[in-house]
C-alpha cells in the first residue's frame, strides 16, 4: 500500500480525513479510531483477547507521527498512543468504516456499554 497523499485532523480534532492516490478521501472518526486501534492494549494478542472500548464517543486526536514510511502513530486525548497505524490498515478502516462502526455498536449493546462510560 502506498502512503497516503493526505492526512488531515479536523479542526476539533474529531476526525482524520485519509486520501491515498486515485481514491476518494476517508473520513475516520476519532472515536472509531481509538476503538479500532491496532495496539495489542486494544486487539490483544489473539481474537478472544480483543477488548471493546466503551465511554470514547468525545475522544479526539491530539497528533500524528509517522513511523517509518509504511505507518502513523495517533495521540489521543485520552493518552492512548501504543496503536501503529499502517497505511494498509487506515485503508481497510476507510473501507469497512460502516461495518466496523455497526460491529463496534452491536457489542457495546451486548456487553451493556456505552460510548459515553
């Protein structure tokens, strides 16, 4: 995958728009971003370790670092920053964006969480 030709935070820092060549710009809300990280404190080191993250529907991103040239590391305001995000990853997120924020709900609702606790 090659890197994008864009990244760009909103101004409330609410969401990263990711435009890679000859494709139409993502827009990756924060919150599904955190959710989503790809940090072993998030996907754990199996499937069943995965843990859903509740109460980070006002979550924003702080910065962005690259790593290398295959990656960006986000800073939330909530300081969870160990997530790498590979430019394969943030497309398939942009991809499955609705899928994956319908997931994150169902298994919110399952568990009894909330975006807001």
């Amino acid at each position: 995958m090659t890197a994008p030709k864009e990244l760009r935070v909103s101004k409330d820092r609410k969401l990263l728009t990711v435009t890679f060549p000859d494709h139409r710009p993502f827009e990756l809300p924060a919150e599904l971003l955190r959710v989503a990280s790809p940090s072993a404190e998030v996907q754990g080191h199996s499937p069943d370790q995965r843990v859903t993250v509740p109460g980070k529907r006002n979550v924003a991103i702080l910065k962005i670092e690259p790593v290398g040239n295959y990656a960006v590391r986000i800073t939330f305001d909530d300081f969870h920053d160990t997530g790498i995000f590979t430019w394969n990853y943030l497309h398939t997120l942009g991809h499955e964006k609705e899928e994956r924020w319908s997931a994150y709900l169902a298994e919110l609702a399952e568990k009894g969480l909330s975006r807001d606790r």
